[in-house]
C-alpha cells in the first residue's frame, strides 16, 4: 500500500513537473523565434495574438494604419477565420501586387499585406515572408480548430475525470494509511512511548506524548493532502487551452520558490560545513574539560584550595562561556548575519535581555557567589533570616527551604546573599562533634547546686538523638536575686529534629527533677521593712537621732 500512494504522487509530481518544463520550453522556443527575426534593433515590434500565443511580429506601419494597429487588425482577421464554420487552409493563397505580397482568403478577405519593408525589418524577402507567415496563420488556425473540436473536448473532459478519480485514489490511499499508522501506534503505545522526564518529573507523560506525536501525524496528512491538491490543480488546467497559463503560473509558485531555497542551500553548503567542524572542536573541548572536572569532583585530582564541590558549577560557567565564544566565532557564517534586518533583531534582543533581566542578573552572580562562599549544602539545616529549615534545592536564581512544619520555602540568591545564615549542620558530619544545643532552668538557693547539676545531666543522657560524647555538661549563667540560672547543654548530629530533640529533653528534665525530690520553681522573697526609720545616711543625722518605735493601735 505504501509503495503503490508514493508511485501515484510520483507520476503525478513527474507529470507536473514534465508540464511545468514544456511551458517553460515551448516559452523560450517562441521568444527565441521572435528575437531571430528582429533585425533592426531600432525598431520595436507588435505582436499578432489571436489565440494567446503570439505568431510573429509587425514592426512597421502601411500608410495610416501603425505597426500596433496593424498587429491588431491582423489578429482579428486570424480570429474570423477561426470563427469560419467551413474554414478551407487551401483557400488562403498569395496574391503579388505592385508594393506588397498578400494573404488573401477567397481571393476577397486580404488578411495582411507584406512589403519590402517588413522583409527588410527582419532580413528576408518579400514572398519568403509572405510563404512563412501563411504557413503559421494555416497552422496555427488548423491547431485551435482540432484543439477546439467537440472529440477534443470530450477527451480533455475524459481527461479531467480520470484526473479527478486519480487524485480520489490517492487521497483514499493516503487517509487510509494515516489511519493504519495511528492504530498502529495506539495499539503499541506501552512499547514505543515511554514518556519523557528530567530525574523524576514527567515534561511528557506517556499519553501525552502519544497524542502530540498523533496531532503531528495529522498535521503532516493536512500537508500532504494539500500539497497534492494544489499539485494536481495544474495538471487539471492544462488540459484546456484557456486555463494553461494558470497551470504554468501555479507550477511557478512552488517551483521557483523551491529553486531558489535550493540555490540557496548549496551556496550555504561550504558555510555549513565550516559550522559544522566549530561545532565539532568545541564539543570535543568540553569532553575534554568535562573529563577533568569529573576526576576533581570524584577527588581522584586534586588542586589546593579548590574544593570538589566547585567543580560542577565551575565546569557550568566554563561552558556557558565556551558557548558563547561558539556563538560568536559562528555568528558571520550564519545566512543574512550581514544584513540590517538580522543585526537590528541581534540589537533589539540584546537590550531586551538587558533591561527585562537586571533582576535575574543579580540572582544569578548571588547564586555563583553563595556556590564559591559555601555557607551550606543540599541538606544542611539553616536559618536565613527568619526562615530555618533543610536545604533542598540551591539553583542559579533561587535556595528552596523546607521548614520543621514541611513548607516549601522559595528565597532568591541575592536575599541569601545580602542576610545572614546560620548552619546548624556545620558540625554534625563525622569529623565534627555536633550541634550543640541548650535549655535554662532556674532554681532558688535553698538547693544544692551539685544536685541540679547531676539531675540535668541525667535528664541529658536519657534524652534520643543526642551524643553521649562528648558528654553533656551545666553552666551556671547567673546568680540573680532569687534563684541561679542554670543551663544544660548537648550535642546532637540530627540539627533537622530539633523540635523533637528539645521537647524530649524538657520531659526529661522533669522527671529526673521529680525523682531527685527537687522542685523546679523560682522562688521570690517579700520583706516587712521599719518605715518609721529615715533613710537618710547616718553621717547626716544628728548624733542623738534615736529611731520611732512601730506603733500599734488595739481597738475592740
């Protein structure tokens, strides 16, 4: 089936093409003629079209009558000849008079006169001119009659329908294939779409990929279909005479086009190739740059002062620039890059950028300062601002953050970068100790402060995800007027489970408090003062100054 629908649009694009180039032939053939027989390049010639076509040329005038009037009073002499129901070619002779030799038609209806002149204009004698131009009017008549006759009609009709039912057929034949492909494809889906996915996110799912690649099949079945339409249109027209030149002018639309696109191509080929080996050096410098940068990030080379962890992002900015430099070396190969159009665009995108991307610029050299900086990591628990949670996402604009409370928090570079930030997971890899993390509590000084130290200590080590070394330890921050502030402290490798870790460690507190009999209270002492005394410093009182005893009132 698919061989038999690409011979049909075969036959039928060699058979317009075939159509297209005798148009294009028999054009130069008659233009060829024409210029041979113009002589005197002084004079300018009218030409004889009767039936479209023109026969020969009128270059000089016969008394009043001018060349263009000639060439049309000729033409429509032609015409009613044609128009003769019991037209005879026999009849039309030569006839010599004193100044010219005419055709003549029943030696009554002179069709045209030729002079000397007119042999002249085109380097011939009078009756061989006179012979030829017979000889074209006798055929040319005879051909538009044959052309015009009803048998001829009734063939070109033939013609026409046979035309119509092929293209039927292969339209029929093309739906019918485009339907067996989308079966085919519906039917097979599990095997040949798989969908398409950056790590674990679909950019197209399965179905989705199946019904773009279906609407695309379309699209190329509406293409098809039209171009076939369009291509069997002058093949129709040129059946009948009056509708040739629409083929011809139809064929013209594509083909020339189509040649110039392919001058076009093969002028660009030596440019392309050159591209091609740009494109190619600095692929294979990238592999070569990539392969460095992968042995630095798996620390089999290593640079001092250059961490692993730079590498990846080192080798982005390398190539950003590398292909930037491509763009510029391939820049004057490209077609039309010398042109104002194609400049006026470059500038017009470039101010674009400019002014549209002030934004994105700073987060971008933020996002490259904070990678060089390395204040945190994928995963390391921080505080930015106001904002504390786990890294899970640092990119060239932005640093997302997930909170205790499991929101995603979007902050851009140049906000990370302008704020402060805290990372709790600094220390907690295996090299450090941990997170050292703490509470306070006050207690008055009626207990012993060994006692307090012991029960947080306990408290401490009975709590989940902290360290049992380096062990727990109490620092008394304060005496305060009433009670002493007393602070515990742990280390932890689990920032993330603060929350958890503190809440745990506040019921431990508790209990091990309860236990050792120890009142988690801060007391606060109230003094009866003598008001009667003053408050005047002793040196400035008299020395006899004998203070007022409290006086009390009983009354029953």
């Amino acid at each position: 089936m698919i061989k038999f629908i690409i011979k049909l649009i075969c036959l039928l694009l060699i058979s317009s093409t075939v159509l297209f180039s005798q148009n294009q032939i028999r054009k130069g053939t008659v233009t060829d003629s024409i210029e041979k027989e113009k002589i005197n390049p002084e004079l300018s010639g009218y030409p004889v079209v009767p039936f479209k076509d023109t026969l020969f040329l009128i270059y000089n005038k016969i008394g009043s009558f001018t060349a263009k009037e000639r060439a049309k009073a000729i033409s429509e002499r032609i015409k009613s000849l044609y128009n003769e129901p019991y037209f005879y070619p026999d009849s039309i002779v030569l006839i010599k008079s004193d100044i010219s030799v005419d055709i003549v038609y029943n030696d009554d209806f002179v069709v045209m006169s030729v002079t000397d002149l007119d042999a002249k204009s085109v380097g011939s004698e009078k009756f061989k001119l006179a012979q030829k131009n017979l000889s074209i009017i006798q055929k040319s008549i005879l051909f538009q009659k044959e052309n015009n006759s009803a048998e001829n009609w009734l063939r070109r009709i033939g013609l026409v329908l046979l035309l119509v039912v092929f293209v039927g057929i292969i339209v029929f034949a093309i739906n019918k294939l485009f339907r067996w492909i989308q079966f085919f494809l519906r039917k097979r889906k599990e095997r040949y779409f798989a969908g398409i996915k950056i790590k674990e996110s679909y950019i197209f799912t399965p179905e989705k990929e199946l019904e773009f690649v279906i609407k695309f099949i379309l699209l190329i079945r509406l293409l098809v279909l039209l171009f076939i339409f369009y291509i069997s249109l002058p093949a129709i027209f040129s059946v009948f005479p009056e509708t040739k030149a629409y083929a011809s002018t139809l064929l013209k639309w594509i083909f020339s086009p189509a040649r110039a696109a392919l001058i076009g191509f093969v002028d660009f080929l030596p440019n392309l190739f050159s591209i091609l080996v740009i494109v190619g050096l600095f692929h294979y410098l990238l592999k070569a740059i990539k392969f460095f940068v992968d042995e630095i990030q798996k620390g089999q080379i290593k640079i001092e002062g250059f961490y692993s962890d730079w590498a990846k992002p080192t080798f982005n900015i390398i190539r950003v620039l590398i292909y930037a430099f491509m763009v510029v070396v391939i820049f004057p190969y490209l077609p039309g890059s010398n042109s104002p159009v194609f400049q006026g665009v470059s500038v017009f995108v470039g101010v674009l950028f400019s002014l549209g991307s002030s934004n994105a610029i700073a987060n971008m050299i933020a996002g490259l300062v904070i990678t060089y900086m390395r204040p945190f990591k994928i995963g390391d628990f921080i505080k930015i601002g106001d904002v504390k949670g786990t890294v899970i996402e640092k990119t060239t604009l932005v640093t997302r953050i997930r909170t205790a409370k499991q929101e995603d928090i979007t902050i851009p570079n140049a906000t990370v970068l302008s704020s402060s930030s805290v990372n709790y997971s600094a220390n907690t890899y295996e090299n450090g100790n941990g997170l050292l993390i703490h509470t306070n509590v006050t207690i008055g000084y009626d207990c012993p402060w060994k006692e307090i130290h012991k029960a947080l200590i306990d408290a401490a080590l009975r709590t989940d995800l902290v360290e049992k070394t380096p062990v727990p330890f109490v620092l008394q921050n304060s005496l305060d007027d009433f009670y002493v502030s007393y602070e515990i402290n742990v280390y932890t490798k689990h920032p993330n489970q603060q929350p958890l870790i503190y809440s745990n460690l506040h019921q431990n507190i508790q209990d091990c408090f309860n236990e050792a009999g120890i009142e988690i209270m801060s007391p606060h002492y109230n003094s009866l003062r003598d008001g009667n005394k003053t408050t005047i410093p002793g040196n400035y009182l008299n020395k006899d100054y004998e203070s007022p005893s409290f006086n009390f009132k009983s009354e029953k």
